[in-house]
C-alpha cells in the first residue's frame, strides 16, 4: 500500500522555522522526484518546492519561498524534508508532499501550518 505521511506542521510566530517531513512506504522511493505543495483556504494549490529522485539534481523553489525554504530528502530513511525559516503571515497553509514518476504520482494527506502572532 503506497502511502506519503507528513509531519512536522504546527503552529509557530512570524520569523520563526519549522521543518516538514514525508515519509513514504510502499513504493521505490529512490526513482521519484518529490515535491512539496501547499494551499491556503480560498486559493489554488501552488508548488514550493521539488527535488530530483537522486536529490542531487534539479531542485527548484517558488519564488515566494527561495531563500528561506530548503527542501532535501533521505533516500535511504524513504523520506523527504522542507526546512522553512523566516516564515511570513502569507505562509500559512495546509502543506503536501508529492512523489512523481512519470505519469505515477501520489499524494500525502496534508500538514498544517499556521503562522500567527
């Protein structure tokens, strides 16, 4: 059964950090790249940031995030990672982790994040 579990979503003040986590079963994680979606209420699900399977190649980041996201991943613990720092009022949402190979791809559940004072 694949299944794509994040982590690590939580309540946390403007300028503060947190670090998502995915972890994935049920399926070679190693051959599919990741990616880390989110969406706000109200708005359309948006990409952040996506890293190759071998996490050594091409890694991109939506322009609202560069700079203060990082996302990495673990193949051999079959999980991903986003680092957020200096997290603004705009960030809050529910965060997805994707993996994708080709024309396969499965989603997580969700994790939320909120930022508030």
């Amino acid at each position: 059964q694949v299944q794509l579990v994040e982590s690590g979503g939580g309540l946390v003040q403007p300028g503060e950090a947190l670090t998502l986590s995915c972890a994935a079963s049920g399926f070679t994680f190693n051959t599919y790249a990741i990616q880390w979606h989110r969406q706000a209420p109200g708005k359309e699900r948006e990409l952040v940031a996506g890293i190759s399977s071998n996490g050594n190649g091409n890694i991109l980041y939506a322009d609202s995030v560069k700079g203060r996201f990082t996302i990495s991943r673990d193949n051999s613990k079959n999980t991903a990672f986003l680092q957020m720092s200096s997290l603004k009022p705009e960030d809050p949402a529910v965060y997805y982790c994707k993996a994708i190979m080709g024309r396969s791809a499965y989603w997580g559940q969700g994790t939320q994040v909120t930022v508030s004072a």
